[in-house]
C-alpha cells in the first residue's frame, strides 16, 4: 500500500523535470528544480535511506540550487534573456535528441529489466552510514575534500577575475 | 521512519527516465544555464540509482557513494557558474553554439 | 719454394692501385709511373720465377690457397690461385704484355690529366684480369670478370669531360652486362648439379653426372657462352667494341685487344669437358666465331678511323679463336691468343704514336705519307699487319693457319669454316693493307710533332720481336690442360699451301688496290657505293636493329611510366592519410552539444552491443 507513495513521488519528479528542461526563463526552471529534488528526497526516504534525504534537501536544493539562482540573478537576464529563449528554442530541435533518448531508454529499460529484486525494507541509520564513512571509506572523505579544496579555489579565482572585470568595465 | 520494498526496476527506471530526461536538456538548450541544470538533473538521477542499490542490500554504501556524487556536483557547480560568468562577461550571451572557436 | 710466390703476382698490382687511388693523384708523376709500371713490372717477375719453377717441378698442377672466402652451409670457396699450363700461358701474356703497354703509357698519357687515376685503374684491372685467370674456383673467376668489366668501364669513360666517352663506357658495360646475366645463370645452375663452383671438381664430375649431350649441360655451356660472347665481342653482343676506342689508346691496347676481350676465349677454354660433352654447344661455339670473323673483318674494310680497324680486326680474331674452340682446336686458339696479344697490342702501340706525333687526328684520310716522319711506328705497325694477316714465318701465321688447318677436318662442316677462315683471311690482308698504304703512304695531310720518348718505343721492340718470332717455340705448356693435347702438325700438302698463300695474294692485292685507289673512287662515290660503305662501316647494321628492337621499346616504356606508377602507390598512401586526417578534423567541431550527441551516440552503441553479446 505504500508503495502508491513512491509511485505519487516519481510522477512529481519525472513532470517537474520535465517542465525544468522545457522552460524559457531560468527562474522558473530553478524552482522547478527543487520541486523535482524534493520528491527525489521523499523517494530517498522511502528507500530507508533518511540520511541522504537530509542531505538532498539542505545540501542539493538548499546549497547548490541556491547557488544557481544567486547567479542567476547576478547575470540579470529578465525579459530580454527569454525573448532569446524563445527565439533559440524550436519545437524542431527536440525531435533529433528525443529520438536518441528514446533509443537509449528502451535499451536501458531493457537491460534493468531483466534482473529481479526488490529493496530490502530496512532503514540505513545515519549512525550506520558515519560508521561506514569514518571505516572503509575514509580515503573516499579525503578525496572528496581534496576536490572540495581545489573547486573552491577555482570558484574564488573566477570570481576575483569577474570582480575585476566588471570593476574595470563600469569605469 | 519508514522504509518499504519496492521492486528494484521500478527504482532504476525513474533514475533511467530522469537521467535521459538531463541528457535531452543537455543536447537541446543552448543556454549554459540550462546546460548546468540538465547536468545537475542527470548527477542527481545517478545518486538515486546509487541509493536503490544500497537499499537493496540494506546497507550504508550507497548512501556514502551518494554523498561522493552530491560533493562531486557541488565542486562542479561552483567552478561551472564561475565559468558561466566569465563567459557572459566576455561575449556578451550565454549561448554555447557561438563559443565554439576551439575546432579543426 | 719459388711457386709460393705465386700470390705477389695478383697482390702487387692490387697493391699498386690501392696506393694510387689513396694517393689521390697528390704524388709527383714520377712516382706514380713507377708504382703504377712498376707494379706490373714485379707480377711479370714473379710470374717469370714461378713459370720457371713450375717447369723445374715437372709441370705439375699447383694451387695456393689464400684463404677461404665464404664458408655457408656446405659453400666454401676458397680464394686458391691454381697454376696449370692454361693459367701459366694466360699469366704471362697478362703481365708481360701488360707490363710493356705501362710502360709505354707512362710516355702516352704524360700530357693527360688524371694520370694517377689512369694507373690506378690500369693496374686495378691487371689484378682483376690476373684473378680471373688464376683462380681456381667460379666464383673467382666471376669476381675478376666483373672486375675487368668495371675497369673496361672506367678506362673507356677516361676522359670524363665528354659526355660521348660515357655514353661509349655505358654502352660497353650494358652489353657485356646482357652477357654476364647469362654466365651468372650458368653457374647458378652448375652450382645446382655440382653442389660447389670448384672448376677441377666440377670438370672431374661432369662425365660421370652428364651424358654425351645431355640437355642440362649444353644448356650450362650455352649460357656460358652467353657471358663469353659478351665480354669477347662476338655476335650479338660485338656491338660495344668499336665505341671503347673512345678510351685512351694504351687501354684499347690491353684491355680491348690484348686481355680482357679474350677472357671469353679462356673461359671456354678451362671448361673445356662441358662443351665436349655437348657437342650441340660446341657447334654453336663455331658458328658464333665464323660468323663474326668474316661480319667484322667485312666492316674493317670501311672503317676510316685508325682505331677503329685493329678494333674490328680484334673482333674477327677472336671470331678465329672462337671457331677454333668450336672445331676441337683447343691448343690453337689459345696459341692464337698469345700471339694475338702481340701483335695487335703492337699495332695499337704503334697507332697510338702515329696519334700523338699528329696531335690526336685519327682519321686516316688525314694522314698519309708518314713512313720517312715516323719510321719506327711505321716498321712496327708493318711487323705487326704482317703477323697479323699471318704472313709466312710470323707469330700469326702459325697460330692462324694451326686454326684453319685444324677446323677443315672438322666432320662434315669443316671445310665450310676453313672456307670461311680463309676469305676473312684474305679480307684480313686487304684492310691491313688499306691501313699501311692509305696512313703511311702518299701525301703527307698533316704536320707531324714530336718525337716518342724511350718508354714508348721499347715496349714496340719488344712486342715486334715477339710478334716475328712469337710462334716459332709452339704452346707446350697448355697441352697437359687441353684435351686436344698440344699442336699438331700440320706443314704439308695442298691444303696448306692454299692456307698459307691465301694471304701473300690479299697483301699484293691490296697494295695494287690501295695504292691507286684513286682509281675506284668512282665506284665508291655512286649511291649503291655509299649504302654499302655506310653499311659496312656501321658494323653491318646491329647498332640500328638493336635501337629498334630494344632501345627505342625500352625508352617508349620509361617515357610511359614517367611518372612512375610504382610510386603512385606510396602517394597513395599519403594521400589516403592526408584524407583521414581531414575526414577526422571534421569532427572537431568546437559545438559542445555535437560532442554531447556523439558521447550519447556512443552510449547507445555499446548498450545495444551490451544487450548484444
């Protein structure tokens, strides 16, 4: 019976989805977006993972998406940004990557479908998940900081540049 | 908190259906933005198929290996919007067809 | 003790050509004379003690071997220097007619530039020469052919400076090449019956391998016979003689009429049991010889420069050696030879001071009146005409009539060669007699200048001497080697009263004729007249069959292939590159969406091979 809500959430995910590929203004895309993220988060908690729930929410639609709209509303695009939109964007385009999406889905449907199983209903405590992460996957951690450190100062060095930039042009 | 069995496939068919979904918004928007976000659609449909196969075997690997992709998507964010801005500063539009100079 | 010296003989003209060719032409012409004479003159030496030991010895067969040359799977030839009779007479021709004609050049080319490479090359060829004839195996014997061949090539093509003197050397290493393939065939396939290219061993084993007539072994002397008519100068390849005498004159003298020219002569010679075996090669052997020495001593006739008739005279001498080694005439061929090599190398020693002293004119219709101007030329070139139309009593006579005599009891065709032999014989007298009168006699046309140093007059004393007096001692020597066992006698009867009378009559005539040949100019100067003298003086015509049938298809086919249609292929192969490359770059886009589509393409293909496999 519980399974109507894993059913109910994939229906929102795919259709909010669906809307972000297909809209004109970035804005409105973005905020489809993290309608989309959410539901995946409702999916992830029916999976019995609570953890990754969490961090869907406050890391990927708190963090990253806010990060997107911040730039968004940096670049400042409005109304001329959509009327480009629309004048980029034919229905025609969509025929040549659709077909090819549609190819790759069947195979990939058909590859998962041959195995059968079911999730185990058990939930992953995140006690459970800090104890792996502290265990075995503890060069992973260090790994991911590194990369962490180096995208950090990629982005600052961008950003100096842009600050420059921008202060030099408006002189 | 609650978790239910459902049938495997079902999972990684939405994660297939959301993956392709990100693709086709990579192959037809022109506008980096839009890029940026079908990537982000696309890494997060792997991090869902990542946590089915941990919930499948009931066990916390495939929510690490989810928190791996979701730093992995951060990192690339951030770089990636630095990119956008520098891009827009130095033409002008954000269409991706136009900054094609490295070719031959 | 002495026969172990046998090695300086071939090593010291080595020597001497090796120092030259270091030297570079930086030595003074002094000694450059005397090393490049002088080496020779040491191998005639030495060649002298060792024919005296080898008589002391009983006339044994004595080989020295040096060292072994290859030693693969079972083929070792050995560098060995064999001394018989055969190598005995062929070394002492070499170095002693050699070393006279050094001599005389060291005053010849005094003026010339390039004398250090003259001698180099002379002696060079001496070694080559003294190779082919000392060794013992055919492999060897290659090695000096080829040899001989390249130095023929060098000393034709001497003065470099114009390029019709290398048109000439090329011509002359092109056609004894055709001739070479052809010997070069015939040891592959003696090498493939006898397992090794010793000559003793495969003499000794042909009669019991082959049969009388056997396919196999007329078809090995027959190729042989290919390379000797190449490098002899006999019909088909007899074309490239005339033209060599745009070499200097000491070099047409014992290269073109002394040595190498009858390399061919003493390979037939040394494999004397192949041909006895096949009496069908045999036959052929005749038959070339016949028909060059009456084809050639027929152009003799027409030829104006004084060059060019000892040099169609050498041809139809050799024609006489040939024919003699058809007829079983062993021993007389090679008798010829010897004095052969006398007298034609006097009559070329003596030509080419009639050369200088007229400021190289050589045309003899230029000349004329020169017997008081230059006696000494003149005294030898008449010794030399009368031993070579073989006049009673000189070194010719003997070794000619020995020929023809023998060749008449050859079965049933024999009296058609002695025919034959004799009417050349007697066109032999004439032309020589056309030369003496037409360049000796008469009006003096031009100045003469100078006066010959010693080093070119003695060496024509000595060879006049020997060419009198040459044939009065026989060839003993040879006798052991050669299955016809020595010369016969033949003195006596009608027969060789008519042989030898033959060519008194051709002298008479001709000086009757020659002498008032003002006389015929009428008939020479009407149209038939000229084709027939234009033909005559062409060498009857081969030079312009052999354009038409090889050289004209030959050059048509390189201008076809201009360019090359071998190479097309390797252009190909660039280009086929070169398209890749550009077929690649077009993938290179600079759309970040057209590699999107690619890598989802991709994606595609390997999941339905996935799906696939």
């Amino acid at each position: 019976m519980e399974i109507v809500l894993f059913y109910i959430a994939g229906a929102v995910t795919i259709s909010a989805t669906c809307l972000v590929v297909t809209r004109l203004d970035a804005s409105h895309a973005l905020v489809y977006l993290i309608v989309s993220l959410l539901a995946v988060a409702v999916i992830f908690y029916l999976l019995g993972a609570p953890f990754a729930a969490a961090l869907e929410v406050v890391i990927y639609a708190g963090a990253i998406m806010v990060l997107f709209v911040f730039v968004v509303m940096m670049l400042n695009q409005g109304r001329r940004g959509v009327a480009q939109e629309r004048g980029i964007l034919q229905p025609r385009m969509w025929i040549g990557p659709g077909v090819l999406s549609g190819v790759l889905l069947l195979e990939m449907i058909y590859l998962i479908a041959s195995q059968t199983a079911t999730t185990a209903a058990v939930v992953v405590p995140p006690r459970q998940v800090g104890i792996a992460l502290f265990g075995p996957y503890l060069l992973a951690v260090e790994l991911a900081s590194i990369l962490l450190l180096a995208a950090l100062i990629g982005a600052f060095h961008f950003g100096r540049r842009y600050m420059r930039d921008r202060r030099e042009g408006a002189e | 908190m609650i978790a239910i069995s459902i049938p495997l496939e079902h999972v990684l068919v939405l994660a297939a259906v959301l993956f392709l979904l990100g693709a086709t918004g990579v192959l037809v928007r022109r506008n980096v933005i839009f890029q940026l976000m079908s990537l982000e659609i696309m890494m997060n449909a792997c991090g869902l198929a990542f946590i089915a196969g941990g919930a499948r075997w009931g066990a916390p690997d495939g929510q690490i290996m989810y928190m791996l992709v979701l730093s992995l998507a951060a990192a690339e964010v951030a770089v990636g919007l630095g990119l956008v801005l520098q891009l827009e500063r130095r033409f002008g539009h954000l269409d991706i067809d136009q900054a094609s100079e490295l070719n031959g | 003790m002495n026969l172990d010296l046998l090695w300086i003989v071939s090593a010291a003209p080595l020597a001497g050509s090796l120092a030259l060719l270091v030297t570079e032409g930086r030595l003074p012409k002094a000694w450059v004379a005397a090393i490049g004479a002088g080496s020779i003159g040491l191998s005639a030496g030495v060649a002298l003690l060792v024919g005296i030991a080898f008589y002391d010895a009983g006339q044994v067969a004595y080989a020295q071997t040096l060292w072994t040359w290859i030693d693969v799977d079972g083929f070792t030839p050995r560098i060995t220097l064999q001394l018989d009779g055969l190598s005995l007479v062929m070394m002492g021709v070499v170095t002693g007619v050699g070393f006279l004609i050094h001599v005389y050049a060291t005053g010849y080319m005094a003026r010339e530039d390039g004398y250090s490479r003259f001698f180099a090359y002379m002696n060079l060829f001496v070694f080559a020469m003294l190779m082919l004839v000392l060794g013992d195996n055919l492999l060897l014997l290659y090695l000096g052919w080829e040899g001989v061949g390249l130095c023929s090539y060098l000393l034709i093509g001497f003065y470099h400076l114009d390029p019709a003197n290398g048109y000439a050397a090329r011509k002359a290493f092109v056609v004894t090449r055709v001739g070479d393939v052809a010997m070069a065939l015939g040891l592959f396939l003696l090498y493939r019956e006898f397992g090794t290219l010793e000559i003793s061993a495969i003499l000794d084993n042909a009669r019991t391998v082959w049969s009388n007539g056997s396919p196999i072994c007329t078809l090995a002397a027959m190729l042989l016979l290919g390379g000797a008519v190449g490098k002899s100068a006999q019909i088909p390849l007899q074309t490239w003689l005339p033209d060599a005498m745009a070499g200097p004159t000491p070099v047409s003298a014992l290269i073109h009429a002394a040595t190498m020219v009858t390399a061919g002569v003493y390979l037939i010679a040394r494999m004397h049991t192949l041909y006895v075996l096949a009496p069908m090669a045999q036959l052929a052997v005749a038959v070339v010889g016949a028909a060059t020495l009456f084809i050639a001593a027929v152009s003799a006739l027409a030829q104006r420069d004084i060059k060019r008739i000892p040099a169609y005279s050498t041809m139809s001498q050799i024609g006489y050696m040939f024919m003699a080694l058809g007829v079983g005439a062993w021993s007389a061929a090679i008798f010829h030879l010897v004095t052969h090599a006398f007298f034609k190398a006097l009559l070329f020693l003596a030509a080419g001071s009639v050369i200088v002293a007229l400021h190289h004119e050589q045309n003899i219709y230029r000349m004329g009146g020169l017997w008081r101007r230059l006696p000494i030329p003149f005294a030898c070139m008449l010794i030399g005409s009368a031993a070579l139309s073989a006049l009673p009593l000189t070194s010719g006579f003997y070794s000619k009539d020995e020929i023809l005599l023998t060749s008449f009891a050859f079965g049933a065709s024999g009296p058609w060669f002695w025919a034959i032999g004799s009417a050349a014989a007697l066109l032999t007298a004439l032309y020589t007699m056309r030369m003496i009168v037409v360049v000796f006699f008469g009006e003096q046309r031009t100045q003469t200048h100078g006066h010959d140093g010693l080093n070119m007059t003695v060496p024509q004393l000595v060879l006049a001497v020997l060419a009198i007096g040459g044939g009065w001692f026989g060839l003993a020597p040879v006798g052991a080697v050669l299955p016809d066992g020595g010369l016969g006698s033949h003195h006596g009867g009608v027969l060789a009263g008519i042989t030898m009378s033959v060519p008194v009559v051709g002298v008479v005539v001709g000086w009757l004729v020659f002498t008032h040949r003002d006389r015929w100019a009428g008939l020479r100067e009407t149209r038939v007249g000229e084709r027939v003298r234009y033909f005559l003086a062409s060498g009857c015509g081969f030079d312009a069959v052999y354009d038409v049938l090889i050289v004209r298809p030959f050059v048509a086919l390189a201008r076809a292939n201009r360019n090359d249609v071998v190479d097309a292929v390797f252009a190909a192969i660039a280009a086929l590159s070169r398209a890749l490359y550009r077929a690649l770059a077009a993938t290179q886009t600079g759309h970040l969406r057209w590699y999107a589509v690619n890598m989802a393409l991709g994606l595609a293909l390997m999941l339905l091979l996935a799906i696939g496999a």
